[in-house]
C-alpha cells in the first residue's frame, strides 16, 4: 500500500514564480507529476502551506506540521501524513517523475527489509524523489527533529538505507531524467521540449 505524497513547499525564487502552478505542456506542473504517478498511488496527498492555491487539485492538502523546519520538517510533514506503510516522496518540480523507479524500489524495500531506498547521484542523496518505510522513517525524523537537527539526511544513521547504485539507477530510470528538477525559465523551457518528445 503506497502514498505518494507530492511537496509543495518551496519558495520558487530562481522561476520568479510558483514553478508548481506554471504550466506545462498545458496544464500546471504539478498536475503532470501528479498524473505520472497515480496509477501506483493508493493516496496521493500535497504538503503546501497556501491550501487555496491547490485547492483545484480536489486532493487532501497537508500544511507544514513542524513550521520554520525546512526541508527536514517538509519530509516530516509527508511521511506523518500518510496512511499507507510506504510512502513515495516526490517534489513538485520534477517533470519526469518516476512511476518505475517507485514500482522497483518498493520491490527492493519490502525484499532487503529497507527503511529508505534512494538514489545518490552527482549532486548528493536525493531524498525528495524517494521511498521511505513510514513506521521506522517517522521517529527517526522526529528525533532528529527533536535535537536540533537540520539536515534532510541527518537521521540517516538511524534507518537502514538502501542507497542505488548507479547500475541499478539506469535500469530504475532509463531516462536519467526522474531527478531533474526545473529552477529556471530555460529549464523549464528545455523540460517541455523533452516531455514533447517522449
């Protein structure tokens, strides 16, 4: 039973405008996430702080539980307000979100007995295109939370991580595409151009 649970939380400044609600092939770029991965979503949930923006989503909007925490207390936010015992956690921004990459991390989670299957790429761990185990995740984080931490991985050493190999990313995500994230209007506007050709 998966939740996917899409953040939209940040502040957009390099886009100049909400990057979530700019459109995209025609309609917002959030709803483009949304659609890629509901057809393996027993949830779908949005952590947003201005409800009234996404409110034409018709899906159950989450604000911040643990405000002026930032992207520690986004994942907070997320994992505690799932349902299911796995929870896919995904950014707004990312126009090539990936149905497959969670369809085989959950197959390797529930077989190696994983609290968090994520990929570290060139930039670092990349933990908001993830799989995390909702019953482990959740104290882990809040203890972190508890002593002051700030770090989105800081309660790593507390869980059992599953980090991908770069041979194992390629078969996850062919495309090499699911961790881009769009920042800027040229991105965006080179996103578009590859999201037309697929």
């Amino acid at each position: 039973m998966l939740s996917v649970v899409i953040q939209a939380g940040g502040q957009s400044s390099r886009m100049g405008e909400d990057k979530a609600l700019k459109p995209f092939m025609g309609k917002p770029l959030i709803q483009r996430v949304i659609e890629r991965l509901t057809p393996i979503a027993d949830e779908v949930i949005v952590t947003t702080n201005r409800p009234t923006d996404y409110a034409f989503l018709n899906l159950r909007l989450v604000a911040d539980l643990k405000p002026g925490r930032g992207a520690l207390g986004g994942l907070y936010t997320a994992i505690a307000s799932a349902s299911h015992p796995f929870v896919a956690v995904v950014a707004c921004d990312m126009p090539f979100a990936s149905k497959s990459f969670f369809e085989s991390a959950h197959s390797l989670l529930v077989k190696e007995d994983a609290d968090v299957v994520i990929a570290k790429t060139d930039e670092g761990y990349e933990p908001f295109h993830a799989l995390y185990r909702r019953e482990t995740c959740l104290p882990a984080i809040e203890a972190a939370i508890y002593e002051d931490k700030w770090k989105v991985i800081a309660w790593f050493p507390q869980a059992k991580v599953r980090e991908l190999s770069p041979d194992e990313l390629k078969a996850f995500d062919p495309s090499g595409l699911c961790f881009w994230n769009v920042n800027t209007p040229d991105e965006f506007e080179k996103a578009e151009q590859i999201a037309r050709d697929e």
